[in-house]
C-alpha cells in the first residue's frame, strides 16, 4: 500500500507508519486487531480500513464494540476477549480511563479515583478465532490487552497462522511472551517506547530500507497534519472575521439608534414645564395653520 499523498496518522505512537513502512508493498491486507478500542482516536488500523485493508477487531468493552460495528462495517468485530483457553473471565472497565480496562484488576486501576465495573466477558483463543474466521494471512497482530499479553501470545498456533509482524504493547513487566515469539521464530525489531515490534522470520526482509521508508512516510503525515492545523486555522479566521463584521453593523445600528434618540429626545415635552409645552404646542398648532393655509391657496390657484 503506497501512498503518495498526504494522510493522516490515526494511531497513539504513530505505530500505523511504522507498520505500513514494513507492509508498504500490501494492497487489501489483512490485520488483526486485539484490545481495538476506539475505531478511529489512537486506533492502530484504521488508516488501513480506510484505504482497503480489512480485518478482526476484538473489544471486550461494549460501548467500544458498538462504535466498531457502525465505523468497521466490512471488518469482523468480535465484543470477547483473548484469553489461553476458551470461556468466562471478569472484566474490569476503567470509566474514567477506558483504555486501561482490562482482565487484570492491577492493571485497570490508574488511580485511588477509579471508577471500575466489573461484568463478565466471553474468552476465546486466538486459535479459535482464526479457525472460526477462516483466516488464512494475516500481515500484522496488533495487542494492546493491559498486562493480559502473556495469555493472548499463549492462545494461539503459532505453527499454523503466522502474522508477518506483530506489535505488542510492552508496558507490562511481568512477561514471558517475548520468549515464546523467539521460541516460534520471530524476531525482535524495534521499541517504539511503548510498543516492541517483531517480525516473522521468513518475513525478515521487509526490514530491509526501513529507516528511509518510515522517514518519508512520517514526513507525508507531518504535510498532512500541518495543512490540517492550517485549514482549521483558516476556517477559525474567516468566523472571526464574519463575527467582527457582525459586531461593527451591530455597533453602526446601536449609533443611528443612539442618534435618533437624542433627536427625539429634544423633540420630547416629557421634561418641559408647562408654560414652555403650552408655548410650543401653540407655534407647533400656528405652524400647523400657516401650512394649512398655503395648501389652500396653491389648490384654488
């Protein structure tokens, strides 16, 4: 998948460039999403169901797998979890940090403040979910479980569905499943910070020129963003130029008011004594009579 202009980057740390810098040459592949959350804010895949991947989302969370059924509609959106064998566990839910929900309760809670709900959730194996989809290639594994990895790279059948690279958040300290990808020959690429990336080795070759195919791929989501923070300045500017012009007509309609008051003001008897409303009102009658008069006369001439 080459792309020559502009795009966006949908994914946290920018781990969609990185990915299609190692599957640049894929057109329609196929991913494998675990922990989808959102369908598109920090969404590792989206950028590829936007322009013709498709794939498997898998959210426990409700409210997240509803947002991936209206936005993935060609995608399958699984609302399990990923577990080392099939059935039930408890689901913590962080309501205030959806992200960090997750099957380990240590793990879901960020702060004393917390609000956590519990609820069961249905656990299949990766195996299973590949068996039952029919998959056949699958170009990346993207899991981002909250300290449930090591029971995910467990579930599946590494000697029978091999992604070509798989990126896993890391921030879990506590793992084994490092060892188990080495021990299925997968090799270790980079860290992201947040991520490691490994790649499959009879896939090692789509290493190769990395460096310069994630600078300009980088470089052509930076242009894209800058033109976006550009227009989204340019549009701010032209409503607050309609909104000053609205003010000045406001403001010129506010004087001529202010101006025809003042007018009427000095016309007003409101403020006058008697005697001087009784002298006007008798040169406004005597005007009024003098005019009366000269109709008249212009009529019979």
């Amino acid at each position: 998948m080459i792309l020559k202009n502009p795009f966006p980057s949908y994914a946290q740390y920018n781990e969609d460039i990185i990915l299609l810098a190692l599957l640049s040459d894929v057109d329609n592949g196929f991913y494998v999403d675990i922990g989808a959350n959102y369908p598109t804010i920090d969404s590792v895949t989206k950028l590829f169901y936007k322009h013709g991947w498709r794939g498997i989302n898998v959210e426990p969370i409700p409210s997240f797998f509803e947002l991936l059924q209206k936005d993935r509609p060609e995608d399958i959106n699984l609302n399990i979890g990923i577990g080392d064998k099939n059935g039930e566990l408890d689901f913590f839910e962080n309501q205030i940090v959806p992200g960090h929900s997750s099957f380990d309760l240590d793990n879901a809670i960020d702060s004393k403040t917390d609000a956590i709900n519990k609820y069961k959730v249905k656990i299949k194996t990766l195996k299973y979910v590949f068996d039952s989809n029919q998959v056949k290639k699958i170009h990346f594994l993207k899991v981002d479980v909250e300290g449930f990895e090591n029971a995910v790279i467990k579930s599946n059948d590494w000697s029978k569905y091999r992604p070509e690279v798989i990126c896993i958040e890391a921030s879990d300290k506590k793992t084994t499943w490092q060892r188990i990808l080495i021990k299925n020959r997968y090799k270790f690429f980079i860290n992201d910070g947040l991520n490691e990336y490994y790649v499959a080795e009879e896939s090692w070759a789509r290493t190769d020129k990395f460096a310069e195919k994630v600078i300009g791929l980088a470089h052509q989501s930076l242009k894209h963003h800058q033109y976006d923070a550009w227009s989204r300045d340019v549009n701010q500017l032209k409503k607050v130029t309609q909104l000053n012009q609205t003010h000045f007509n406001m403001v010129q309609e506010l004087r001529h008011d202010n101006h025809m008051l003042r007018h009427y003001n000095r016309l007003s008897l409101s403020n006058v004594g008697y005697l001087k409303r009784l002298k006007r009102s008798f040169y406004g009658l005597t005007l009024d009579w003098v005019r009366y008069k000269l109709d008249n006369k212009k009529r019979r001439r």
